[in-house]
C-alpha cells in the first residue's frame, strides 16, 4: 500500500467515525496510529464519555469482527482465553475459542478483574496467541486492544503492573465535550442513535496492507538519536525510578513512521516524535515515591520536562533518510 493511500484509509475511517463520536478527531487519530502498528490503547477515563461507543464505532468502521469483555473481579482467565470442554457426543475434548479470537476487543474496566486475569492478556497483546493446556493457536489479524478503566474509581480495582501497562501502545482521554460539542451531541442524537446507520469504510485486508506498509518510513539518524535521547533521559531523571523500556522506545519510532505519513511525508521529523511522546510514553514511567500522584499528569507534567530538557536535533533531514 502507498503512504498516500494509507493516508486516504485513516482519513476515511476517520470521518466516518466522527459522524457519532463529536469533537475526539485527535484522539481518533490516535487510536488510527496505534492500530496500524498492530500496538493497542487505554482509554482512562471517567464513564459516560463515549470510550465504549469509540471502539464499536471503530469495529463498525473498519468491518473486522469485535468483542466487548466486562472485567469483574470473578472473570476468569478461561473466560478471555477459551477452554477445552469434553464434548459426550463425539466422546473427545474440543476447544472453545474465548473472544480474545476476534480482530477487535473491548477490555471495558479491565482494573476490576484480578492480576491473574488481567495476566492472561499478556500473551494476546504481545504475541497475538494463546495458549490453553499446552496447545498454541495464533490469533487472526489485526488484533486489536482497547481496554477501558476509571481513573477516579478505585474500591474494587486491581491497578495495572507494570508489566501490563509496558504492552499498550498508548494511554488516552477523552475527556468532557465542550459546550458547543455537547449541544452538537444533544442535536445528533435527538431522533435517533446515529451508530445504528454507520456503515463500514475499509476492511481487514485495507488494515493489513497498511500495517505491513509504514515501516517503510525514512527515520533519520538525528531522529533515531533524539528518540534515544528521550529514552535515556528517562533513565536518569531524578523523579523517575523506572525509565522506558526498548519496547516503548520502538514504539515511539513506528508511531512517528505513521504521523509523518498522516502529515503527507515519507520521513519523520523531531515534530513527530515530540507530539507522540506523552500518549505513548508517559504511562510507562514509575515514579519515585515522593512525585508520585494518584493522577496521571503526573507522569505527563515529568515528560513534557524531559521533552524540554532533551535537545531537539535542527538540521534539515528530509533528504538524509
């Protein structure tokens, strides 16, 4: 696939999910950069703000397969993964596939199930398969996260380790609509439930061509360094007590490779990198006791500090990919 028509592709899915979900067009663009590189995403935030409808939107929009899990605090790991089950008639055990086998799943509230559920997504998100009682099965492609959860809740809650959190691509908000964008809401959905009338835009092949097709992007020296750079300065920041993995330091290069491409360019700029930096970064980073914060601005006020110690390379690079 051509960047143009990648470009063409989330433009379209774009728009079409705009005509239910108003005013979230950055944080759509977002989830568009997540999914073609095969990353997922966690919406945190308060209920009643549109993630659930996002993701079926998105699901409807792309026409791939989806699945909404409600995490509670007795969802069992077989509950995700699937089961062997003896079946009497034909007197031998047969699998029965969990809806982690589907292109998209809605992981709604996944804090409220316990660390053991929540460890059965490991496999899924990071090796797209699973495996029950010594048998591997691949999932199809794409395969696609997006788990919810309520940052202000948390009597009942399981937080998320570390290790979890490391496999989203990214953490995103919503947020409150504004004033006129919840008017525009009230007008949209006074007669009818516009989800019901979306059709689909692409299909699973369209996403699978675009996500083989991006790496493609020229990523230049200086802008493999400033990405390094970022990365170590984690490392060493004295609020930080644990800095960025190598898995969030690629993931922040595929996401600019995908940016530069939405912005019509077939090589990554330090712009690219600086606007995807908090999204995808920020939720990886484990404060030291004393800055930690029950939010997490938190760690999104240390990276833009880190952003604004790190020097941003200014050399033209367009021609040094």
């Amino acid at each position: 696939m051509e960047f143009n028509e990648i470009k063409i592709l989330t433009d379209r899915i774009k728009t079409n999910i705009s005509k239910v979900i108003i005013g979230k067009d950055d944080t759509i663009q977002l989830i568009l950069i997540a999914l073609i590189c095969s990353g997922h995403i966690l919406l945190e935030d308060i209920p009643g703000v549109g993630k659930t409808m996002l993701a079926k939107c998105l699901a409807k929009s792309v026409s791939c397969d989806f699945k909404r899990v409600q995490f509670t605090p007795d969802l069992l790991p077989s509950d995700l993964t699937g089961i062997n089950y003896y079946n009497q008639k034909e007197c031998e055990f047969v699998f029965r596939p969990g809806p982690v086998f589907t292109n998209i799943v809605l992981a709604d509230e996944i804090n409220r199930a316990t660390p053991r559920t929540q460890a059965s997504l490991l496999e899924c998100m990071e090796e797209r398969q699973v495996t029950v009682d010594g048998d591997t099965r691949v999932l199809g492609r794409p395969f696609f996260v997006i788990a919810t959860q309520n940052p202000i809740e948390t009597q009942g809650t399981f937080p998320l380790p570390e290790a979890q959190l490391d496999r989203f691509f990214m953490r995103l908000r919503l947020g409150y609509p504004s004033k006129s964008e919840s008017k525009a809401i009230l007008d949209r959905f006074i007669n009818a439930n516009p989800f019901a009338y979306l059709e689909s835009v692409a299909d699973i092949q369209d996403i699978s061509d675009a996500q083989d097709s991006y790496c493609n992007v020229k990523v230049n020296d200086a802008v493999k360094d400033y990405i390094v750079n970022i990365v170590e300065e984690t490392k060493k920041y004295e609020k930080i007590a644990l800095g960025i993995s190598p898995r969030g330091c690629l993931c922040l290069m595929k996401a600019s490779q995908v940016m530069a491409i939405l912005n019509g360019r077939d090589y990554v700029i330090p712009d690219d990198v600086k606007k995807l930096a908090k999204p995808i970064l920020a939720h990886r980073l484990i404060l030291k006791g004393h800055y930690m914060n029950s939010e997490s601005a938190a760690a999104e006020s240390v990276m833009d500090e880190i952003l604004q110690n790190v020097a941003v390379p200014l050399e033209d690079i367009q021609d040094k990919g």
